[in-house]
C-alpha cells in the first residue's frame, strides 16, 4: 500500500466519523418515508450527498418526474462543478480523465477542503484514499440507520431525526453569524420557503421546483446586493 494512499485514509477518517452520523439519520429517514433499507444503502452509495438526497427523498417518495429531480439536484449540487474546477489546478500528471472522473464522484465540501489545503500537488493515490474511508463512512451509516429505523420505537425515530437539519443548522448559523451577505441570503431563502408553505395557491408548488425558486432567487437577490470582489480590486 502506498504511503500517499495511506495519507489519505487518514486524513479522512475524521470525514467518515462526521459522515457516519449524519447518514445515520438519512437512513432512519428513508425507511420511514417508505424506501427498504436496500433502497436507502444504494441511493447513499451512488450519490454521496447529502443535501441532494434530502432533497431528493420527497421528490422519489411522491413521484415527482425525472425532469423535476434533476433540475432540483443540478441547483443544489452545482458548486460541486465550481469545486471540481478549483481542485482541477493542484492535481498532479497521474490524475488522467478516468481518474478525475472516478475523484468527481466523491469531490464532497469537505473532501474538497482538505485536499485544497494539501502543499504542492495531490495526486490519485492520495485522493483515492481521501475518497475510501468518507465513503464508507456515509454508506455504512446509512445502513446503520436504516436497520435502525425497522427496530427502533417510532419516538426514538423521530427524535434522531432531527440530526440531520441540525448538521444543516451547523452549516449555516456560523458564517450567518460572522457575514451579513450569508445572513442575508440565509434569510431571504427562509421568508421564501415559507411564503411557499403557507401562501394560498403557492403552497401548491411541489418541492423540487420550491427549492429551485428559493435557492434562483436568494442566490440572484445576494450576487446583486453583495457583488464580490474581483481579485486585486480595493
């Protein structure tokens, strides 16, 4: 075994131990939204993200169409394209088109991070093994949860439910806190979503297309009122 290899399963170890929990409660989720734990396992192990398989467990659950789903996963799931494009600069010569292809699948945020903070160039070994241990991380959770979700009181259930907006929560309260262009765009997603839960007539609107509404406009409103600025600008 390589020592990069090595260097990258464990430099994500601490990535799994965090996906570990939150998959956890997807999985829970899932079953109790009607999906089998077989179902929930190969949803985790063909995507690994989070935001888009909660966002994409109603649409599935209620039948949304094929255009529906995948407008809602290209919102939510478009900076994965940004990221990818960032890291594409420190890659090294062994990270051919089949290799970046294979690395694309699990380019998570937090992956991503710690990759880009890596001195030098990166090559496939290490992100290979960066790449192992999260994703075994998110899909053993998964199962955990799954499996847990058959056994568990249905009290229990709803209880670690929760842990998922949390981990959300935790996401955007900070830099909400710290950044008022964060806050603002934070804010303005809320007002909307709730505009298109209890507004007559909007609260018609399926989920998918809410979710590419609120994140279109709050998105636009916050490049608008915030522009950033252009390197080397004062």
């Amino acid at each position: 075994m390589k020592p990069e290899f090595k260097k990258g399963i464990r430099h994500g170890i601490p990535i799994a131990l965090g996906y570990l929990s939150v998959s956890f409660a997807f999985g829970m989720k899932a079953v109790g939204d009607g999906l089998s734990w077989l179902q929930a396992v190969l949803i985790s192990a063909t995507n690994l993200t989070s935001a888009g398989q909660m966002a994409g467990l109603p649409l599935m659950v209620g039948g949304a169409t094929l255009t529906e789903m995948a407008l809602t996963q290209l919102t939510i799931n478009l900076r994965y394209g940004l990221m990818s494009l960032s890291l594409g600069r420190k890659l090294d010569r062994s990270m051919g088109t089949p290799q970046r292809l294979i690395f694309s699948f699990a380019n998570t945020d937090e992956i991503f991070a710690v990759a880009s903070s890596q001195p030098g160039q990166v090559g496939k070994s290490y992100l290979y093994g960066l790449m192992l241990t999260p994703f075994l991380g998110w899909t053993l959770g998964t199962l955990l949860g799954a499996v847990a979700g058959t056994l568990l009181p249905a009290f229990v259930r709803s209880a670690l439910g929760i842990a998922i907006y949390g981990m959300f929560l935790a996401i955007i309260l900070p830099p909400s806190r710290e950044k008022k262009p964060v806050r603002v765009v934070v804010l303005l997603a809320v007002a909307l979503s709730l505009c298109f839960r209890y507004v007559p007539g909007l609260n018609q609107i399926s989920s998918g297309f809410v979710i590419i509404i609120c994140a279109v406009i709050a998105a636009s409103v916050g490049a608008a009122l915030f522009p950033a600025e252009e390197e080397g600008s004062k």
